[in-house]
C-alpha cells in the first residue's frame, strides 16, 4: 500500500532535497507535506544525515456567498 510520494527537488541557491506528501486518514485534511534535506556536515558519526522540516499548511481562504474572498484584515473593520 502506497502512503505517500517524494519528488527530487533543488532550492534557488543550488540545494538538493526531496519533497514529499504522505497522505493518512488520520492526518489533519488527510496528508501532510514535509521535505528532507541532506545534512551539511555531520559533528559525529551518530548524528543524522538527513533532517525532516513539516510544511505547514497554508490557510484557506473563505468566500462570501457571492464567491468574493475578502481581503486580510477585514474582521478589524467594524461596519
């Protein structure tokens, strides 16, 4: 059974990593997103070659009922 997948990747300034989803009836909005990221430089032999860093997930926007989305900071606005 296939829970997730991960995608090769390489950031703006040249670093490699992986992206990956991993999708679980359990997860909140049924998957989470995360990427790896190789270690720079290992400070002993049991520290770990690579590192995991969770990638929140961005919130949703809402509609009115005419479809608009409103703009940030409209629950300030008093009228």
């Amino acid at each position: 059974m296939n829970i997730g997948s991960a995608w090769k990747k390489e950031s703006k300034d040249g670093k490699k990593y992986m992206s990956c989803v991993m999708q679980s009836p359990f997860l909140p909005d049924g998957q989470i997103t995360f990427a790896i990221f190789p270690v720079g430089e290992k400070k002993t032999d049991s520290s770990p070659d690579y590192v995991i860093a969770w990638s929140r997930p961005k919130p949703k926007q809402t509609q009115s009922a005419d479809g608009a989305t409103p703009a940030q900071g409209d629950d300030d606005i008093p009228f």
